[in-house]
C-alpha cells in the first residue's frame, strides 16, 4: 500500500466520522490509531 493510498483512506474516513457528527479532536484520535496499525501491518509485510 503506497503513501497516497494510506492518506486518500484517512481522508475518506475523516469524511464519514465528520458527517457522523464526530469532533474533530475524536477524528484525529481515531486516524492516529489506524494509522498505527497500517504501518505496523505494512512492516510486518516487508
């Protein structure tokens, strides 16, 4: 998975917790931790 497609799923799941009515502050939290566990699975991959 490339950088450009690890950003364009973040900014999609930014988009559906905002018209959830989720605070920003709960979105970065929320994109931190899948953020996380992307590059945790992609160093496991290599």
């Amino acid at each position: 998975m490339s950088n450009t497609e690890i950003v364009q799923k973040l900014w999609n799941l930014c988009d559906v917790l905002r018209d959830d009515g989720i605070l920003m502050q709960m979105q970065l939290r929320k994109n931190l931790y899948i953020t996380s566990a992307i590059r945790a699975q992609i160093e496991c991959a290599d």
